[in-house]
C-alpha cells in the first residue's frame, strides 16, 4: 500500500538506462554517507555497500510533504537523504502555522524512529529542494538481519548513535526552556508583587 | 580503569556460592526484561539469555549515584536495572538544586546513549534504593556482535526503538514548554501594554 502511495503520489522510480547509471552513483553516494564515526564498531565501505543493495533510490520533487505528523499507517520505511533540503514542521495546539523543528540535508537519516517503533510519525518532512534519497523499510531492515547478520548490527549501531545524539539534543533544548520558563515565571511574579 | 572504579567505589560483584545461584535468577530475570515488544523482529528468550551472558551482574548501594552528568571517562557501559529505583537528575544553570528528569524503575536501560556515541554522560543517576542491574560494557556489546550477529542486530534494534521511545516523549515535553512560553510571553505582553 505504501508502495503504491509512493509510486502514484510521491516518488518516482528511476527506470531508464541512463538513470541506472545515475543509481550506481546513488548507491556510492548512500554507502559513503552510511559510514560515519561512532563509538562503536563502525560499518566499513563493504558493509555500508551490502546495507545500500536492501535500499531503493527515490527522487521526491520539491514542494513535497512525504512523511505526516499523526500518520499512523506509513510507518515502515527510513531514508537516507543524499541530496537536498527537509524542512521537519509539527503542530502546535497554540498556533495556527506549525512550527519549523529543524533542517536536514545531505546524510541525515529521516523517519527512523516510526520505522524502529511502528508508533505514528512525530513530525510532518516537507521537501524544500528536489530530493534524491535511498529508501530502507522495515521488511527490507529484517531480511539484512537475517541475510548479512553482522552488517545489519553494525548498522543499528550506527543508526542508534543518530537517535541517541538526537536525543542529547533535544534534552539541552528541554533544560534551555526549562530555565526560560524560569526566567518568565520570576518576570511574571515580579510584576504580580509591584 | 571503569571496573576498578566499580569494583572500589560504587559496585559489589557478586562473589559467594549463594550469590551464584542467585545470579541465575538474575540471568533469568535479565532476559525476560530484555524481550521487549517492538515493532521490528523481536529478541526469542534464546537470543535474550545468549546477551545475558556478555552482561555483568551487579549491585549498587542505596544513596549512590553511579552515573555523574558530564562525566567524560566512564561512558562505556550500560545497565539493565533489574530490582530497585533510580533517580535521574541534571544540573540547570540557574538552579542550585539539579532538576529530576525522570525515575526508572525495573527494566529500565540506563545510559545507553554514551555506551552508543562515546559523548559525556548528559544526566546523572542514583539509587534512591538498593539496585540490581545488569551492565552490558561497549567491549562485551562488541563481542556480541563478533561471536552472535543476529543477536546482537536485534539486541540493537531493542536498544534502539527505546531510545527512540524516549526521543519522542522528550519532543513532547519540547511542545508543551513551546506553548507554556507562549502563554507566558502573552501575559507578558499583556502587562507590558497594561
């Protein structure tokens, strides 16, 4: 079903002989951006190519919203994003416009947490350029498991590593907060007592 | 260096006969809390008992914080806490006393993140009582994926959909500190024209 959401409203597939050229090319671009640094036992270059054959390449035109805040039924796939800009926007109750919660480009990994957990998309990713990205879904996650064990280790590692630094993130910005809420509720007591 | 530090200042390895057999009922207890439902393939209580074996059982005192927020060396291990209760607390700048971020209780994974990125310890952890853990060391968590790929890809696949649980709890904790400020700049506001 995703597959054809995909196909009919969302992403075309590359099919001609020149974009299969283009595709070896995507499938470097993917491997080369799948290594990066971590404490961990790293993907080396072979590893990173092995986990690029269990992608699909996918261009996503600009002006494109591909992934739903509350979406609860397209949860079953990742991308790798190799060229391009992604605005993530979610809702909030107070306002009317959602607001922007950051900027991915080149390299960053996008929907992994719906496609770990199967819980509704968190935010809603709209493309603000033409995108070129290499799609990993759940299905095509657990045949790496059982094909290339190892690799597929050492990617869950590596993709583990993103969501933990996410979450560091994410945590100064809820202590930045807390201590504006601090600095506002003070404000506002003061002005109660004047 | 880590496990002298346990083995002096924090931790007791269990060493008596009796404490062996009781250190099959934790094994036992380590692996029923490590089959967590997840949306992707799940760890069989085989796999679970197989990662049990790379993990250290240990004990920590009542009162003790075993993980201190910034610290850079001892980011190399995590824990399964079996039995007991942890508080979680992190140091705001404008407070003299840290903030509790959360209390865990059993099953819970602790410092998973620096285990996975290498990066200081963001919060620090203390037994507000007497804990049983399992501790998984990045070593052991390497081995793992040496001796049993399989494992440990779906060890990490686990280990991952949690930290992916917790991105999206504190990223809504992030909206509702985004509509609390806004309240409060309005009140602001609405005193400033006053």
């Amino acid at each position: 079903m995703l597959k054809q959401f995909f196909r009919t409203k969302i992403l075309r597939l590359y099919g001609t002989p020149a974009a299969r050229t283009q595709e070896s090319e995507t499938a470097d671009l993917a491997a080369e951006l799948l290594i990066a640094p971590t404490a961990l036992m790293q993907l080396t270059r072979e590893d990173a190519r092995v986990v690029v054959r269990y992608m699909l390449p996918r261009k996503i035109d600009k002006g494109t919203t591909f992934i739903y805040e509350g979406d609860k039924r397209h949860t079953d796939f990742m991308m790798l994003l190799l060229d391009g800009e992604v605005t993530v926007e979610t809702i909030v109750v107070s306002r009317v416009q959602p607001i922007t919660v950051t900027v991915l480009g080149r390299g960053s990994l996008i929907g992994e947490l719906a496609l770990l957990d199967g819980e509704p998309r968190h935010a809603s990713c709209t493309a603000t350029s033409h995108l070129r990205c290499a799609i990993l879904k759940r299905q095509a996650l657990e045949q790496l498991v059982t094909d290339s064990p190892a690799v597929a280790a050492k990617l869950m590692l590596a993709v583990s590593s993103r969501i933990a630094a996410r979450l560091r993130e994410n945590a100064d910005k809820l202590k930045l907060y807390v201590q504006l809420t601090q600095a506002m509720e003070q404000e506002i007591g003061e002005r109660n007592a004047a």
